[in-house]
C-alpha cells in the first residue's frame, strides 16, 4: 500500500484556511452561515460513520452499546 504523504494534506488544509480566512474577512454575515451549514452536514456524516462502526465492529456488546451512544449523543 503506498503512503500518502503529508506534506500535501498540510498544503491543501492550509489553501482551504487561508481562502475561508479572506472570505471571512470580505463577508462575514455570509461566512458564518457556510460554515454552520458544513459543520452540520459533517456532524451529521460523522454521526452515521460511527452507527454504521458500531454494527459493522466485532467487540463485545457493551463496547457497541457505548459507541451507539456517543454517535448519538455526542454529535
């Protein structure tokens, strides 16, 4: 399996900042409602990334139940 490498994970999160930084700067009012509406469709994303974790993992019940739990709970 070949390696990614971080140096261009690091360039591009750093591109996307540094664009969402002037963008904010430029308009703000219109920043924060882009961002809360992403913030929720990853919260969302996440939530089901753990559920399906939980069904698809093979420990024990307990350890799925507390996983369930935080997919639901903590997002």
């Amino acid at each position: 399996m070949k390696k990614f490498d971080i140096t261009k994970l690091l360039l591009i999160a750093g591109t996307f900042w540094l664009a969402l930084g002037i963008f904010a700067s430029i308009s703000p009012s219109v920043t924060y409602v882009v961002i809360v509406q992403y913030s929720g469709i990853a919260l969302f994303l996440d939530g089901i990334l753990w559920l399906s974790l939980c069904f698809a993992s093979d420990s024990s019940r307990r350890e799925r139940n507390w996983r369930m739990a935080e997919s639901v709970v903590d997002k």
